[in-house]
C-alpha cells in the first residue's frame, strides 16, 4: 500500500548514507529547500499556515484526484525549506491512504532526523506532517 512513499524513503535514506556527518547532512537538506518553487504571496495566507513551527510555514495542498494529493510549501527558514522538500518528496503525489498509513515518526529514526533536529524544530516537522495528515483526512 505505501509502496512509493516507501521507495521514496529508501531513496532519501540512501543518500543521507552517502553522507558523512551531520554537518554534510545539513547542507544537503538546506540544498533541498533551494530546490523548492517559491510560493506566490496569495498562497502565503494565514489559511496556508502551518501552526506549531517556530519559522514561518506555508503548505499548499491540491487534489489531483478525489484520492491524491499534491504539496507545495515554503518557509522563511532555509533548513525548514529543506525539511519541507523531504516532506514533498514522501509525501506529495500519494493517495490519502498512503499518506494516512505512513508513519512518519519512523522514518525520521531511519533517516537520523529524529536525534538530529533541536526539539522545537522536530516539533515544528511534526506539525507539518499533522498538517498534511489532517488535509489527507479531509477535516
């Protein structure tokens, strides 16, 4: 069922492996970010707003189907830019099953995110993906 969210993570996994330390990790997730089509000023409304992040964060959600959904996102903060691409990437273009059954939680252990993000920036991730799991929930 989660498949390509699955493939996705593989994929993210293996280069953050490619990677030596931290430091490199860091740069290439800020790289990331860099990737990420700016939002246009109407899309940074306050319905667009991520609540519980300490920087500014946006997510667009777009239905491609009745049952697959599209993210675009945006912050003010180049790491968090970066952790929103990481987001896009598992995330966007999944069913609203795929995205509900996913545990986000244990991917970031796989990925080393969980032990390498400050408490407040882990928590700030975490209410990016409740953000995308209410919009795949349809409330």
């Amino acid at each position: 069922m989660t498949f390509a969210i699955d493939a996705a993570l593989a994929e993210l996994s293996a280069e953050f492996e490619l990677l030596g330390d931290w430091e490199e990790r860091y740069r290439y997730v800020i790289d990331l970010g860099r990737e990420l089509a700016p939002l246009n000023d109407d899309e940074r409304s306050d319905d667009n707003k991520v609540r519980g992040c300490a920087s500014q964060v946006w997510l667009v959600t777009e239905c491609v189907d009745p049952d697959r959904l599209t993210f675009r996102g945006d912050s003010d903060a180049h790491i968090v830019r970066g952790l929103i691409a990481i987001l896009l990437k598992l995330y966007s273009g999944r069913t609203r099953p795929e995205i509900l059954a996913f545990d986000a939680r244990a991917a970031f252990d796989q990925l080393g995110l969980a032990s390498a993000l400050s408490t407040q920036r882990s928590n700030g991730l975490f209410s990016m993906v409740e953000r995308i799991r209410k919009d795949a929930a349809g409330l």
